[in-house]
C-alpha cells in the first residue's frame, strides 16, 4: 500500500531514489555528444560531393538528391522515432540511431551506383532523426523549468560537432579518398554513440517539482501527439517554424551564389583577427554564430518568455536581412549581417520544441517535438521556389520573402501565439483534476 500525504497526494518513501542535480547534467551533455557525432551527415555531406562526381561522373545535382533524401528522412519520420522513444526511453533508441548512422556511411563507402547511395540516405536519415529527436525530446523531459536552455544547447551541438570534425575529413579525403573517410568517421561516430545510448535515461517521475515564474507559463495536462495536433496552438507554431525555417534554408543555400553575385565572394578582409575572402569568413561565423545563438536565445526566453523572444529574434533577423539587401556589396556589411541573421535564425531549434514542451507536457515531449520539426522538412521543399523568384526578379525578391517571412512571424508570435496559449493554458483545471484522478487511480 501506498503513503499518502496529508492532502491526499501519493507521497515519496523517505527510500526512494530521486535524480541528483548532477544527473540532469550530465544527461544533457550525453545528448550533446551524440547530436555531435551526427553532425557531419548533414554539414560534411558538402565535402564527399566533388570527390564522388570525380569518380563516377554522375553529376552535381544526381548526387545532391541524397542529401534531398537524407533531410526529408531525417525530418519527416522523427515523430514515428519519438513516439518509441516516449514509450521505451532514449536508451534503445539512440543506440538503434548510432547503428544506423555507421551503416549509412559503410554504404556510401562502397556505394557504386546512385541507389546505393540514395539507400545510404535513407539510412542515415533514419539513424540521424533517432539520435535528433530524442536527445532534444529528453533534454525537454529533464529540464522542465530551463527547456529554452536545455534544448538550444542539445541543437547547438549538431552545429559544433561539424566545426569539430569538417577538417579532419577533409584531410583525410585529400590523403586517403572520400571512400576512407566515410568508413572511418562513419564507423567512429556510429560506435561513440552507440556507447553513449547506454549512458542515456529518462527522468523519474518522482522528481520534486521546482516552484517557478509565471514568465513561462507550463501546463500542468500532458498531451498526447494525437491531442496537441487536435489544437489550434499546435498549427500557428507550426506555420510559424514553416516560415521562420524556409526563410533561412533559403539564406542558407543561396549565400555563396549571392556573395558571387553582390562581387564580395573573393574580396580578402580582415575581421576579429582572422584574414580570408569574404565568403569563406562569412561561412565560417555564420556557424558559429547559429550554434551560439540556439543555447543563448533559449536561455533568453527561459527568463523573459517564448514569444517575447520569438518577436525579438525574428524582427533581428528581418532587419538583417534588410540591411544586406540595402548594403551587402560592402563585403564587411556582408559578413556581419549574415553571421547576425544566422545568429537568430538557428534559435528556432530551441524555442519551438522548448514551447511545445510548455504547451502539451512533459510525458509525450519528445514525440510532440517530434511533430512540430517536421515543419523544417516542409520549409525544405520551399527553397527550390527561392532559386525560381531569384531567376525571374532578382535577390531583391529573394530577401524580400524572407523579410517578409519574419516579420509576419514575429507578428503572431506576440499578437496570436502569445494570447492563443495563455487562453488555451487557462482552460485547464477541470483537465488537470480529471488526469489528477487518472493518476490516483493507476497508483493505487
């Protein structure tokens, strides 16, 4: 039989095990390490793609369509992954992910046809979106009350491991073959995260609840994936994600032929010490400013609010954008503008899976999650239209859509999300004592 306390309330035996501080951590940091290791099967992918024309003739845009596959893969069956993951923990599979990813690049090691190497895609996508969705979904569950921080730092990691690695494969391609570096990064990142699965956990949910500012407002009903789609909430946020992600997949695709073009691509400069063409140097701080700005933006709205934060960041990214479009052949505007665009575009990866952590609970976090980022798999099919506007009106209308993205963004954000949660949250209390009675029941 169990104690109850005075109120009625199941009560913890003095004996039971409750997570140390340290534990949640630690927890994010092995979340940390294994969004790393996957990094290069998204940001590397750019490095394998000339060594494998040169070998097979097969063409740029054939070999592209597998990162096409991956991103779509990895995108759009994240929820399915999720959903194993709330039921079975991270454990099994982030391990079936670490498997998974090694495979994928084995494959593409020996790939001598273009379906191999689009089989080697869809693995990888598979691996990849195991190993994404649950470390996010799990640093959500661990961090209840700092889920802006603790995401944005999990989606941080996906960028450092890239910055950690990108050199070291393109050595070993130079001296070894691209076929090398497949099987030997492949098989090392596969087994580190293989090996860290078994350090992965899913809280207690005996963990004290910590008292809180009503700065971020949580709910106190945990939906299922089938409820929080049922929501209108659920549907801003995601058209929301929709429009703020194509905005910068576009950015992100277009920027070297927009250097070319704005004539600023091969200018040398000289910014914060370091000495490269304008290009190279605006690349290289775009990714350090994304990966910054996901931790530091989720931070920012763990005190001040999700959609307040949401507003700030996308009018930033908006008046980047307008400064590029007004000033960007001056090859230092160029540089800046774009490393601050990036630094506030990559804060979606924190913000939304940490509002949708708030709005539908804990217990299906991660598969809920997994639902909204489906939304960058959505924007991915819109960035071929950025290549068409481009074509027939310029970059002019290029950054136009993108400015216009985020300003209209910004506007739900603070005058339809914002209002839409605090009323959907307000609604709670007979769904609070009816899962209040639900609980009660299955303990006793």
């Amino acid at each position: 039989m169990k104690h109850r306390s005075a109120l009625g309330s199941p009560a913890v035996h003095p004996d039971t095990p409750r997570d140390a501080d340290s534990a949640k951590w630690w927890q994010l940091a092995f979340g940390v390490v294994c969004m790393a290791m996957i990094a290069n099967l998204q940001y590397g992918w750019t490095l394998f793609v000339d060594p494998i024309d040169s070998k097979f003739h097969w063409g740029r845009a054939a070999i592209q369509i597998a990162f096409t596959i991956f991103v779509a893969t990895e995108t759009w069956l994240v929820p399915i992954e999720t959903w194993f993951v709330d039921r079975y923990g991270p454990r099994l599979v982030v391990c079936f992910g670490g498997f998974m990813i090694a495979s994928a690049w084995v494959l593409n090691a020996y790939a001598d046809s273009l379906a191999m190497l689009y089989l080697g895609a869809v693995v990888g996508g598979i691996g990849a979106g195991s190993v994404y969705g649950t470390c996010v979904g799990n640093a959500l569950k661990w961090f209840p009350h700092r889920r802006g921080l603790a995401a944005g730092a999990t989606a941080a990691g996906f960028g450092a491991g890239a910055a950690i690695t990108v050199v070291p494969i393109a050595k070993t391609i130079a001296s070894s073959g691209y076929e090398t570096a497949f099987l030997y990064f492949g098989i090392g990142q596969g087994l580190v995260v293989v090996l860290v699965s078994f350090l992965l956990r899913k809280p207690s949910t005996l963990s004290p609840v910590q008292k809180r500012s009503v700065r971020v407002p949580q709910t106190k009903v945990d939906r299922t994936p089938k409820q929080a789609v049922r929501t209108l909430v659920f549907w801003v946020m995601y058209a929301m994600f929709v429009m703020v992600a194509s905005g910068g997949l576009m950015a992100a695709a277009q920027i070297a032929p927009i250097a070319h073009d704005f004539k600023v691509a091969g200018v040398p400069v000289s910014l914060f010490g370091l000495q490269m063409t304008a290009l190279t140097l605006a690349i290289s701080l775009d990714r350090v400013f994304d990966g910054f700005g996901r931790p530091f933006f989720g931070w920012v709205s763990d005190n001040i609010g999700r959609e307040n934060t949401m507003f700030l960041a996308f009018s930033i990214a908006a008046m980047a954008m307008i400064l590029l479009l007004n000033l960007g052949t001056n090859p230092y505007v160029f540089i800046l503008a774009t490393a601050v665009y990036f630094g506030v575009f990559g804060e979606i990866y924190s913000l939304f899976p940490a509002t949708c952590g708030d709005t539908f609970g804990s217990k299906f976090a991660a598969s809920n999650a997994g639902l909204l980022y489906t939304a960058k798999g959505t924007a991915a099919f819109l960035v071929p239209f950025a290549s068409m506007v481009s074509a027939s009106f310029g970059w002019s209308a290029v950054f136009a859509l993108i400015i216009g993205l985020n300003i209209v963004a910004a506007s739900l954000a603070m005058f339809v999300l914002k209002p839409l949660r605090r009323r959907y949250l307000t609604e709670e209390p007979a769904g609070t004592a009816e899962a209040a009675k639900v609980q009660a029941a299955r303990m006793a």
